[in-house]
C-alpha cells in the first residue's frame, strides 16, 4: 500500500472520534449482538478505512497489508506450536514436566513456577512463539491441580509480556534504545532489574486473584490426554525439558551471532553466518523443533508415521478460528495506524510541557490505545522525544529510564486493536468481556508498576 499518494485532511478531534465509535461498534457487535469476532474485525476496519479518508482504490490494500504483516509473524508460530503442543499433550510429555514441576515445586507453588520458567523463556523468544510453545504445560497444570486455567496461565502470559515489551533483545526496547543512544547493555540490566518485581505484583499476585474470582475450564484447543491417540509410554521430564530449550537455544544463538557481527566480532558477510542466523529464526527454530519432537514423541515411541501426520494435521484445525482473528485484529490495528490517528495524536501530545519521563510514558501510551501494537507504539514514541533526550544532557542511566518508561506506556491498556488481545482471548477462550476484565487490566497493570519503577530509577540516577 502506498499511503504518500494521499494527505490526511481531517483534524485530531474528527480522526479520535472515528478511532472511539470504531471501538464503541466493535464492541457492541461482539459482545451484545454476538457477531463473530473475525467478521466484526473485518467489517469494522473497512468502514474505519472509509470514513478516516483512505483514498477507495487503498482501502483494499490497507486491510490485506495489516492482516497479512500480522499473519506473516502470527501464522506460522502459532500453527507450528499448536503441532508441537499436539505432539506434547498426547504422547504425555506435558504431563511428565507437569509431575516433576509439581514434586519440585509443590501443587502452591506451580503458578509460581511456571511463571519463573516463562520469564526464562521469554528472554529470547517473542511472546506469541513463547505462550503457544507453554501452552500445554500450563493445560497439564491446570488440569492436574484444578481450578480456573487463568490461576495458571496469567502468570506465564504475563511473564512474555513483560520480558517482551521491557527487555533486549526484543525489538521495541532495542529500536527504543537505538534512537536515544542508550547503551543497550544498560537498558537491558536494569530491564531484568525491572522485569521480575513487575512481573510478581502484576502477573503472578493478579493471575492468582483473578484465577480464585473467575473461573475458566481448561481449554482442549490442543487436545486432551484422553483423546483416542494416547500415549503409551510418557516421556521423561529431562526429555521434555530438552525439547522445549532447543528453540530456546536456536533463538539465543540468532540473537548472539546478529549482536557480534553488528560489534564486528566476527564475520558478519560470510555465508556461514546467514545460515546460522536463519536456522537461529523463531519460525524456523519451532519448525526444527517439531521435527525433532516427531521422532522423539511419536515415531521413537513406537507411533507409526501415520499416527504422527494424522496427530499433526489434528493440531491445525482448533487454531484456525486465532489465528484468523488475530490476523484481523491486526488489521483493524493498521487501519487506525494509516488512516493518520497515530500521528495526529503525536503531533497534539509533544506540545504539553511535561516532564521528558512522563511524556514519554503518556506518548507511548495514548498511541498504544489509539493503534494497538506495542512495539509501533513504543518506536514512534522513542522518535517523538529524541530531540529532547539527545539535547537534554542526560546521564546514561536517566536515558535508560526514559526507554522503560516508554516500554511502559507501549504495553499499557492492550484492547480490541491489538492482535495479541485476540491470541491470549481465544487460546483461554474467553469471551471479549472476560478478556477486558482480565488481559487488559493486567497489561494496565504492567505499563503502571513499570513506569513507577522506572521513575524511581529516574529520580536517583
């Protein structure tokens, strides 16, 4: 789509009420009218596109580029951890980690528990690739220990979030330090630093809150133990384990060779080094995972071939439904990113006269709500106060303060215009209203705590 054939005409005021009524409608046919949510999405961004002014002959293209830049990162992560959840749930796997989880840890404790292997995780791995490569360990808990799967799976949704949105080498703090000039080992030092407490009070204490207040079955979106494919001899945790770091492993690797050949500590140019960095790719790293896990948990373990394929095929169908929703939750996100919205709320919101840390906290996260993406928020922002960090002779740890306080503003108030709204919504399958009152909140939640320790750390730099 090329949008530099157009200029917005409308003002701030005219574009924030399209942004609030397109909501308000998406709302109302979802919740009250009970219309599906991909054709609410779908219809909602179309009329969105219209009424912001996208010339006729874009509105097409800004619908496909918004749903297909969404899939392009969503699809394939989603698919092939849904094919590696299969593979886990019914040869037993997941439960065999479940049990040595709990004799380690206790029954109290496994929310705990898997909230701390879920930040370890999501050191590397982006959130969506991180909750879907969870998910059934998490099913397994839930379903072993019983209870709401929100007391189980808020922690571990949480814990990606918060790893994702405020730690290197993620790229919205990356890009974020980048144009600061933040010194990237810094930021992502007191990021951890930040990372933990913020998880604990908003992920960890909420998810168990919330999971004693509603209550969720445990989905069998990937399957159930008891299904007619079941597993004969389980795997052992060690095995488990070792399957679930090996993408873990793959992604670590990308991100230290990509650092060293941007230091030129090694050859960046040889050949050698962008086959490594590919294989080192999320989608590619769970591709080599599940076929690692075929022979592993299927054909090793005495499953024919055509036992594992048909396990597999198995795992796509109950996805479709997240990831076409997701799909159009992203493009409902890039109507309201080219129809102007963003930047006509950047252009308002650099005139205040706030302090640079607060500033950038209410930048980032007015954008956030307006568009939905998190990182499109946070490197907006990051651009928006450049000017005023680069010429305002900060110290090094004052500049790595403001990037947390932007990565806080980037996660606040996640709605019904970002995709991973949508992801974690249908994978616990709870209704719109439900995901409100849990996901968003708790992403609220992430954004405050974070910028309140990010001032603290501002303030005494």
């Amino acid at each position: 789509m090329n949008t530099d054939e157009w200029t917005q005409t409308l003002g701030t005021g005219p574009l924030l009420g399209i942004a609030a009524c397109a909501i308000a409608v998406l709302l109302l046919l979802i919740i009250t009218l009970r219309v599906h949510a991909f054709l609410a999405l779908v219809a909602v961004s179309l009329a969105t596109a219209f009424a912001t002014g996208i010339p006729a002959d874009q509105v097409i293209s800004t619908l496909t580029d918004g749903f297909g830049s969404t899939l392009a990162s969503v699809a394939l992560l989603v698919g092939l951890g849904a094919m590696l959840g299969r593979l886990l749930e019914v040869s037993g796997g997941a439960r065999s980690l479940t049990d040595a989880l709990i004799r380690r840890f206790g029954e109290k404790r496994a929310p705990l528990a898997l909230g701390v292997a879920s930040l370890l995780f999501g050191f590397p791995i982006f959130f969506d690739a991180g909750l879907v490569v969870m998910l059934p360990i998490i099913f397994s808990v839930a379903r072993r220990l019983g209870g709401s799967v929100l007391l189980y799976g808020l922690p571990a949704a949480g814990a990606f979030s918060v790893m994702h949105v405020y730690v290197p080498p993620h790229p919205g703090p990356v890009a974020a330090s980048t144009l600061l000039g933040a010194d990237v080992g810094l930021v992502t030092a007191f990021a951890v630093l930040l990372a933990v407490p913020t998880w604990y009070l908003t992920s960890y204490l909420y998810g168990r809150w919330a999971g004693k207040r509603i209550d969720l079955p445990v989905p069998a979106i990937l399957g159930t133990e008891d299904d007619e494919d079941t597993r004969t001899e389980p795997p052992g945790a060690g095995t488990v384990a070792g399957l679930l770091l090996l993408p873990l492993v793959l992604i670590f690797a990308n991100t230290g060779l990509t650092t060293a050949g941007k230091a030129g500590w090694i050859n960046s140019d040889a050949g050698w080094f962008d086959v490594l960095v590919a294989l080192g790719s999320t989608p590619v790293a769970l591709l080599i995972t599940v076929f690692v896990a075929m022979y592993v948990l299927g054909t090793r373990r005495g499953r024919g071939k055509d036992v594992v394929e048909r396990l597999l095929d198995s795992a796509l169908g109950p996805v479709c439904a997240i990831i076409l929703i997701t799909g159009a939750g992203g493009m409902f996100g890039g109507v309201l990113r080219a129809s102007g919205i963003g930047d006509a709320l950047s252009d308002a919101l650099t005139g205040l006269g706030l302090p640079v840390i607060v500033a950038a906290y209410v930048i980032a996260t007015v954008l956030r709500i307006a568009q939905g993406s998190a990182t499109v928020a946070l490197t907006t922002a990051a651009g928006l106060v450049q000017p005023l960090v680069i010429g305002g002779g900060f110290g090094s740890v004052e500049v790595v303060a403001i990037v947390l306080a932007l990565a806080a503003g980037s996660v606040t108030a996640g709605h019904v215009n970002d995709s991973g709204f949508w992801l974690v919504g249908r994978f616990f399958q709870m209704d719109v209203k439900t995901t409100l009152k849990t996901w968003t909140v708790m992403q609220t939640t992430i954004g405050l705590v974070g910028f309140a320790l990010a001032s603290a750390l501002y303030l005494v730099a």
